[in-house]
C-alpha cells in the first residue's frame, strides 16, 4: 500500500506526466481513505491550473478580482 510520502510524490508527478496503470491505481486507492492527501492534490491541480493561466497571459484575471469588482 502506498503511503503519504509517495502518494505526495505521484500527485506531483502527474502534473507532468500521465501515470501508469500500477501508479494511477496506488495513488487513487490512497486518496479514497487519505483526506489530507486528497487536499493536497486538489491543491497542486489548483496551483497547476494557476501556472498555465499565468503562463497565457490570463494570470491577472484567475488570480484576482479587477479593481472594478472590488469597489
């Protein structure tokens, strides 16, 4: 069974790559019964999310409110 520390390390890998079969069941197995690992990788979708907002150009208008919608 996989523990938290690979479990960390296979949600961060796949926001590079597609995971194989054995990784993808271990690590989705894990997050059934692991909350604090499922937080974490609803986090690192987020921050990847983010990043590629960033990255074209629409990196201002994911992040924050425009001054318009804050007054």
């Amino acid at each position: 069974m996989l523990n938290c520390t690979g479990a960390t390390e296979l949600c961060s890998l796949e926001m590079e790559r597609k995971l194989n079969l054995r990784e993808d069941v271990s690590l989705k197995t894990h997050l059934m019964i692991c909350t604090g690992c499922m937080n974490f990788r609803k986090q690192m979708q987020g921050l990847h999310q983010m990043m590629q907002a960033y990255a074209e150009g629409r990196g201002e208008s994911a992040s924050a409110p425009n001054q318009s919608e804050r007054d």
